[in-house]
C-alpha cells in the first residue's frame, strides 16, 4: 500500500484541490483511493458529489468508530473517511 500526504500549516493552500485531482487521476489510472479527511471538509464532499454530513450532535450513545462503516463511497470512484479532531 503506497500512502500519499497532502498537508499544509496555511488555510486555503489548495490542499482540498490537489487532494481530489491526484486522486481522481488515480482513480482514472486504476488505483484505489481513499481520502482520509481530520477536518471534515464540506468543500471536499461537495467536490467528490457527497452529500453533507449530518450534525454531530445526535443523540446516540454509540461512538462514531463503531456500528456501520465510516467509509463512503463517491461517483468518482474515490473513497472517503471524515471525522472532526
């Protein structure tokens, strides 16, 4: 498994950018992607044509890691993992 980091101390860098045009070209090459998002990026949903995540505040006891996969699944082809830090 080859990993590939996009990070940057700045906001607006073009992290979100670069992030989803590498993977799509991977994606196009025939590689498996997943995007692993710490900030939960609503730019990034709304590129990869997922919908908006719903509010943290459920009210469910259950931790977000456990029950069904965090793992969704894009038109593109590219797999994505968000959470807040």
């Amino acid at each position: 498994m080859k990993t590939i980091a996009v990070v940057s101390a700045h906001p607006g860098s073009g992290q979100t950018t670069i992030a989803v045009n590498l993977a799509s070209g991977l994606v196009r090459k025939g590689c498996h992607v997943l995007i692993v998002d710490p900030s939960n990026n609503e730019k990034l949903r709304r590129w990869l044509g997922l919908r908006p995540k719903p509010d943290q505040g459920s009210t469910s006891t259950e931790p977000a890691s456990m029950g069904k996969s965090n793992i969704e699944h894009s038109r593109l082809g590219i797999d994505l993992i968000s959470f807040n830090s």
